[in-house]
C-alpha cells in the first residue's frame, strides 16, 4: 500500500467517525488539509505556501493532471508519466 492509499483509508476512517454529521467527508477532508497544512508549515521550509498555491493552482486549472498526479502517487505500478506532470510527482 502506498502512502497516499494510506491516507485515504485514514480518510475513510474520519468519515466513519463522522458519520452523524451531515458533512463528514467535508469535516474529514478539513481535519486532514490541516495537518498537511502544519507539517508543511513546520517541516517545508520557506516555500511551503507556495507549494500548497502550487497544488490548488492544478486542481483547479488542470484537473486531468491532478489526477494523474494523485494516480500516480496511489499506485505501486509505473506508469510513464507525461512531460507536464514532472512537477510534482
């Protein structure tokens, strides 16, 4: 199992925890963008916000190459990635 495989089943679990709730996988999502958030904070040098700006500027702009990214950091099969996708895979 990859790591990223290993945070959405941790994601799925907040869900559950949260299943009263009318926006658990909004509430679960949030818990874990803020510990992303503080790790980078902490750990990602002086250029953590730009990598988070980075990230949500492809998700947004892009959303095929956000998935490819995700894809490609949820499989242990090598796929050949595309030229534009080297930034942050």
């Amino acid at each position: 199992m990859t790591p990223l495989e290993r945070v959405d089943v941790l994601y799925h679990e907040l869900v559950v925890h949260y299943h009263e709730a009318e926006d658990a996988e909004v509430r679960a999502a949030v818990k874990l963008l803020l510990v992303a958030i503080d790790e980078l904070k902490r750990h990602g040098g002086a250029g953590w916000a730009g990598l988070v700006r980075d990230y949500l500027a492809i998700a947004e702009r892009d959303p095929d190459r956000f998935d490819r990214i995700l894809q490609g950091n949820r499989t242990n099969a090598p796929s050949p990635p595309k030229e534009d996708d080297s930034f942050l895979c």
